[in-house]
C-alpha cells in the first residue's frame, strides 16, 4: 500500500468515526491529484474539439497567406466556445497577465513558437512580442519571489 494510500485509509476511517478534521485531511490529500486529472482530460477534450476544427477548415487555411495565425484563431475559437479552458485557467499564475501577455507566455514558452512565429500568430510585430513577453515573465518571477 502506497503513503497516499495509507493516508486516504487512515483519513476514511477518521471520517467514518465522525472526525470531521479527518474530511479536511483527504481533501488535502486528493485535492492535486483530482485537479491533475481533471485538467488532463480537459486538455484532451479540447484538443480533440480543435483538431476536428481545424480539419475542417483545412481548404480554407489553405487559401491563408498565414495558415499558422488562421489555426491558432480557430484554435482559440473552438476552446472559448467550448468552455475548456476555463477550469483549468481559473488560477494560476498566468491569470494575473493581460490576455495578450497570456497568450504570447503560452505560445512562447508551452507551444514551443519562436518569436517570429508568435508574432505572425498574434499579428504584432516582433518587438511587442519580446516586450510584452519580457514584462509577463518579469511579473510572474515577481509572484515567485
């Protein structure tokens, strides 16, 4: 048997005496697990919603000078409609930022995009892109510190 669930057994048992401290205790145990998993399978479920998006929209990216930025709104697009995010960005970090400062963190820094490639997604130019970025990391190191 595990600690975690050594610590649920004991935590149950508790709680099934009437130990209502013991309720709390569990809660805390759980508590990072569950949200792990349920921002997971949010993750995946909006990601499965913007694939089948984004393939049909396939012939029209197509005709797009900037297929990557027509993605990325339909990415944005499908998530908002669908409420996917909201869970899962209701806290944090990030949510102390600007919308713009969010989103650039996220294509930076979780997608992987290069500064040019933000840029285009975002349509700025590449030096809002370096500030913008440069002043959100600043304010999240400040949250840390």
């Amino acid at each position: 048997m595990s600690v975690v669930d050594e610590q649920l057994h004991s935590a149950a048992r508790a709680a099934a005496a009437g130990d209502r401290g013991s309720v709390e205790a569990a809660v805390d145990v759980l508590w990072p697990r569950v949200v792990r998993y349920c921002r997971a399978r949010s993750a995946e479920s909006a990601a499965h919603d913007a694939c089948l998006a984004v393939a049909r929209d396939l012939p029209r990216l197509a005709r797009r000078e900037h297929p990557l930025q027509e993605i990325y709104r339909v990415i944005r697009r499908v998530v908002a409609q669908g409420g996917h995010i909201t869970a899962a960005a209701a806290e944090g970090p990030l949510q102390s930022l600007e919308p713009i400062a969010r989103e650039i963190v996220t294509l930076r820094l979780i997608d992987g995009l290069s500064v040019p490639d933000t840029a285009g997604v975002l349509g700025l130019p590449v030096g809002r892109v370096l500030v913008v970025q440069h002043r959100a990391l600043r304010t999240l190191h400040g949250q840390t510190g």
